[in-house]
C-alpha cells in the first residue's frame, strides 16, 4: 500500500528538510519503502545520516508548500526522546525511520527502511473530496518538468470543480500555491488551469520576489530587436500586496504611491469596472533604485491582483505590462513576474522597439536548481539611476556594437544556461561575471567610465582579490550578486564577507524563484 505524506530528514550539519513522499507500507507497518529520485535532497540526506521520520497529516496547505518547496519558514517541530529526526508538532502519526538498504540503479531510487519508533499525537481529521484533489494537484505539481504540459493543465481542469465544490478557505489557498507554481513553471497564467472561485473575492493576496537583469543585449541599433537581455527571479526580498474592497480607490504603505497609480491604469483600463473600489496595503517591499525591478514588481502584483479581486479574465503578460505602465524597455520584470526562473529575453521586434505596449520575446526559461542560492550586496544608502535621468542616459548611450550584442548573446545561451542545467555554479558565477561586464561596458559613460556602478566595481574587485569567483551587478546597480550552490556554502562566504571593514551593507540570501507570481484569493 502507497501511503502519502510528509518526510523530514537532515544532513551531517542536523539541517532539516521537509519534502513530500508516497512510501510503500506493508501491512504490519514496520518497513517503508522510500522512493525519492535522484538528485533530491531527501536522497542526499537518507544516503548522509541514514534516518528520518514520516508523517501523516490532513493539513493539505503545508502538503502543497512542501511540494513545490515554497515554505518560507519551517513549520514547528518537536523532539522525541530517542529518535534522532524531529517530528511535526502538528502531525497525525508519525513514524521514525532508519535506512536498512538503498539501492540507486535507477531514477526511482528504492530506499528500504525499518520502522524504530511511533507515535499519534491528534485524530485524523478526514480528507474531504477538495482535500483529496489538493493531494493529486500536489503530487501532480511534483512532476511539472516530467510529464507533457497538457496533461498537467488537463489533470489540474479536472479537479478545479471539486476544490471549488467542497473546499475551505485552507483548500482554496492550497491550490492557488499550487496553480501559480504549475503555470509559472509552465509559463501559461493560473486561470489556465481552472476555477475555483465561488463568488466575488473579498481579498487577494499576490506576493513576488526581486528581478535581477544582468545588461541588455542591443539598443541604437538599427534593424535589430532593441533591448532583450538576461535576467532571473530572487525570492527575496519579496514584493507583498493584499487587495481588499473599498469605497475609493487607495493604497498605504511603503511606495504607496507606486501602487495607487497602478491600481488607476487598471482602472482606467476598465479591469476594475465591477468594484466600488480598491485597496492596496503593501505589506512588504524592498527600497526602489538599487536593481531589483521593486517599481515593476509591485505595479504588476497591484493590476493583477486588482484584476483578481475584480473576478476579471485571464490577463496575458502583454495586458499586464501594458496595464501596469511597465513595457517600457526590457522586459525582463513582466515575464519574470509571471513565470520565474533563469530568463532569455530576445527584446523587441525592430518594428516595435518604441511601442511601450509590447514586450520582448521569451527566448528561454530555466528553473535554476533549488539548492542554489543568490547572495545579494546592496549599500544602504547609494542607488542607481532612475526615472528621467535614467531615461535621458539612454538617450545619450552610444548604440551597442553588433560583434558585443552576439557575444552576449553567445554567453547567454552556450555558456549561463547550461551551466545552470548542469547545476555547474562555478562555470555559471564566472561566465555571468563576464556577461555583466561586456553588458555594463556599453553603460560606462554614465558610471564613471567602467562596467559597474562605483561602489559595485569595489565590491567586485575586493571578492577577487579574496578569490571569490563571479560577481555580476543588476540593472544600473549598486545591488551586486553572486551565486553559492548550497545554504551552507552561502553562508560561510557571508561570513568571509564580513571581513571587509567600513560598509555599511545590506546582505540577502534567497533562494530562486522558479515559478512566477502567488496569486492567493480569499472568499
């Protein structure tokens, strides 16, 4: 018999994780079976530490978090006396587990395991048909990258009906994590992949990470696509709107005012056309002007959110960008917004390179893998160009030369990509270094004649000096960033960073953000 539910183990260091899996159970329930495939991070830490513990539980939210591995912050855990693994404070039954055999010949990779303790801490509530279709979509969203797109949109039309029929608010909340992290994987928008709403939403929630943009392919050329480049989606620090009903249309909170002109053009646009009004509370944002795309990223989460409290139809990325005031040059922003990931951007059609309704062409998309993580610097006082003096920068840019546009574009496809397909970091750190500086060349006469903003080319040639591979700023900086292949290894290098005296400087770590925008609805 499959059972599903929730597995945690951990590594040498006792870091946990906590993923989803359908063991096989025999009937006395004294060994489990475990199936993890390969290269997942259960896999690594059952053939490190060799124990863990499995749970049964009906808390299909968490079930769908785990599965796409958006948990922001572990849920509580306790400590059993005698059993090496923590357990799930909120759990059902739980099993302590420890490995008797792994056999690795294929990718299913068949871990035998024998049961050393157990425990039941509450009754089983009871799945009912919206919590059964929660754990299908789940188990569904694990195999996004293998198995044909429209069977995953087919299987996710199937059971809309049945979260909308049967479903709490937990349910509904589940399977909006769920449907964003399937369409942005997918790169289609949630509404694809079925309804579920039950009336007029009384509040939507839309939380976005950061954009990156590492330089721009080409612009002042003529008969070439203008813009394009190369970008990705942090998950931090994150972009968090809550649209409610109003009697008017407002916004509060930092950037207020970024949010109240977007929630106008959406208006204006006619997408608000069924509400009296709208709020917007911005709950979290980082500071504008230091290269993370905040202004884009908030005015895209305020239309499409509005869009969603209004019950509107399913909004392309060009509807959203147009609507948001956001199409101006690259396009980076909109389509990570809506897809995330490691991103190509071909730019616009030569025909359209002045037209601020259309956007770039998606060249490629890569989920970069989970275990990495980006490593941003940012001053906390310096920022980079912005708004009219940005604008008149560009006007006075000399046109990127062709030979520079094909070799970043070289960079781009044969060098950055498959290193992140390889999970190769330190061809990937070294070969976006060097995009950044052919990119930020083209940029020099408004950065003190080099390829970074000031405090950015510091930063870089202190990492070098330290032996510190990569570095590459976003946009017109001064946010520098770097990638680590693991947690632990980021944080050992944050301690190294530490070392270097008399900056005042912000450090994130984040991980990718491979699935666009969480677009929750309340009802």
């Amino acid at each position: 018999m499959i059972v599903e539910g929730l597995i945690i183990t951990v590594d040498r260091t006792g870091q946990v994780n906590l993923a989803p899996l359908g063991p096989v159970v025999d009937e006395g329930q004294t060994h489990f079976l475990l199936r993890p495939f390969q290269g997942s991070k259960t896999l690594a830490n059952l053939q490190e530490t060799g124990v863990a513990t499995f749970h049964i539980i009906d808390d299909v939210e968490l079930t769908a978090r785990a599965a796409i591995n958006a948990i922001a912050e572990m849920p509580k855990l306790e400590r059993v006396a005698g059993v090496e693994v923590p357990v799930l404070a909120d759990t059902c039954r739980w099993f302590a587990l420890r490995v008797v055999e792994i056999d690795a010949s294929q990718a299913r990779v068949e871990v035998r395991t024998e049961v050393t303790a157990q425990g039941a801490l509450r009754d089983f509530w009871g799945f009912n048909r919206a919590k059964h279709a929660i754990l299908e979509a789940a188990i569904a969203a694990t195999r996004v990258k293998l198995l044909p797109g429209e069977e995953i949109v087919a299987e996710f039309r199937r059971l809309a009906p049945l979260v909308r029929k049967t479903g709490g608010t937990a349910e509904q909340r589940a399977w909006d994590l769920l449907a964003n992290h399937v369409a942005g994987t997918l790169g289609v928008l949630p509404q694809e992949l079925g309804s579920i709403s039950a009336g007029r939403p009384r509040r939507v929630r839309v939380e976005t990470g950061s954009r990156l943009h590492f330089g721009m392919f080409s612009f002042g050329q003529p008969n070439v696509p203008a813009f394009g480049g190369l970008g990705a989606m942090v998950s931090e620090p994150s972009v968090v709107v809550e649209l409610t009903l109003a009697d008017r249309l407002s916004a509060e909170g930092p950037l207020a005012s970024v949010a109240e002109a977007a929630l106008r053009r959406a208006q204006q646009a006619g997408w608000l056309a069924d509400l009296p009004g709208c709020h917007a509370q911005i709950m979290e944002t980082p500071r504008q002007h230091i290269g993370l795309g905040v202004g884009t990223q908030l005015a895209l989460a305020v239309v499409a959110g509005g869009n969603a409290l209004a019950g509107g139809p399913l909004r392309s990325a060009e509807e959203l960008a147009t609507v948001s005031g956001r199409a101006g040059r690259s396009s980076i922003g909109t389509l990570g917004f809506v897809s995330g990931g490691l991103l190509i951007e071909a730019g616009k059609p030569v025909d359209a390179s002045r037209n601020a309704t259309a956007i770039g062409q998606l060249v490629a998309r890569v989920a970069l893998p989970d275990d990495w993580r980006w490593i941003l610097l940012t001053p906390r006082e310096a920022s980079g160009l912005s708004g009219d003096t940005e604008r008149r920068a560009f006007e006075t840019l000399p046109a990127v030369p062709e030979a520079v546009t094909n070799e970043l574009v070289r960079l781009a496809t044969l060098d950055i990509v498959p290193a992140a397909q390889r999970a190769d970091v330190n061809t990937f750190n070294e070969s976006l270094h060097r995009f950044s500086i052919l990119a930020g060349n083209c940029f020099a006469r408004h950065q003190q004649g080099v390829p970074f903003h000031a405090w950015t080319a510091r930063w870089i040639a202190w990492l070098q000096q330290a032996g510190v591979r990569g570095g590459a700023q976003s946009s017109w900086g001064p946010t520098l960033a770097l990638v680590a292949a693991s947690e632990t290894a980021a944080r050992d290098l944050v301690d190294r960073l530490s070392i270097a005296k008399g900056e005042d400087v912000e450090v994130v770590i984040a991980r990718p953000a491979n699935r666009g925008a969480l677009i929750a609805v309340d009802y």
